[in-house]
C-alpha cells in the first residue's frame, strides 16, 4: 500500500476487498509493477509475513505433511496464542485448516500431532526462484504475471 499511494508503484490486479481508512476506502493491491528499482533488504532475516511462512515450509502443513495452494493455508502458533505463545519465526507454522481446527489450542505435543521440523528464522538470501515445478503455488491472481 505504502508504493502504492507514494506513487512507486502501479496498481495492475486487487483483490476484491477494500482496505478502510477516516476518509476513504481503496480496493487492496494484489499484484504491483515497480516505477523504478528499489534495492532488496539487507542480508539477514526476512521479514516475517504470512507469504514468507508458507515459503519457509515450502506450502506443507507441518502436520499432516500434505502440499496444498496457498489459499487453503493457515498460520498455526506452536505454543498457542492464549497460552502465551508469540507471533514470530520459531513459533508460527503453516498448517492446513482441518489441522489447525484439530490442534485448536493445545500444543503439538499434546495434540498428538508431532511437527515435521521445529520451526526457524527465514534468512533472506534462502528465496527460491518460481519455476514450472512451483508455480502453481502461488496466488492464482498472479499467474499470468509469471513467465517461465
């Protein structure tokens, strides 16, 4: 959005949803083209978002092990939310929504529901390219975008 409304980027696909704001309303970007370069992030870890999870764990629920499209993902908190678990790398995992509904608010351990890895900090330089293999995973708003 910030690209967006600086005028650094151009809006090509939203999402049918609006974001709000005091005075206005603006249909969410789903797909932007940059008006000039702008530098990738220093090396080190990425930036935490719900995109950059599903990645990490290559869109697998970390507990049934199945590979599903990124629309029918969920975020998972390993130690719950309520519990007093925190929204960061080591304790957010992808998880399919029937496993999530499952594990509700109890730990792997005592849902019976071990994960596939403990989870871990993205380091930035780990991006992988999209290629014929992959490229179903990603939002189908941006296929026609991705040219392999």
């Amino acid at each position: 959005m910030l690209l967006w409304v600086q005028d650094k980027a151009d809006v090509l696909e939203s999402h049918s949803y609006q974001i709000k704001s005091a005075l206005d309303s603006f249909p969410l970007p789903a797909v932007l083209r940059l008006k000039t370069y702008i530098k990738p992030w220093a090396k080190g870890s990425a930036r935490f978002s719900r995109d950059n999870v599903f990645f990490r764990d290559d869109y697998i629920c970390q507990y049934c092990r199945k590979t599903f499209p990124h629309s029918k993902l969920t975020l998972d908190h390993v130690l719950p939310y309520s519990r007093g678990g925190k929204k960061d790398w080591t304790n957010i995992v992808t998880a399919c929504r029937p496993c999530n509904h499952k594990k509700a608010n109890k730990t792997p351990e005592e849902a019976g529901m071990p994960l596939i890895k403990k989870p871990k900090i993205l380091k930035q330089q780990a991006a992988k390219p999209i290629t014929k293999k992959n490229k179903h995973l990603v939002p189908d708003i941006w296929q026609p975008y991705i040219f392999i």
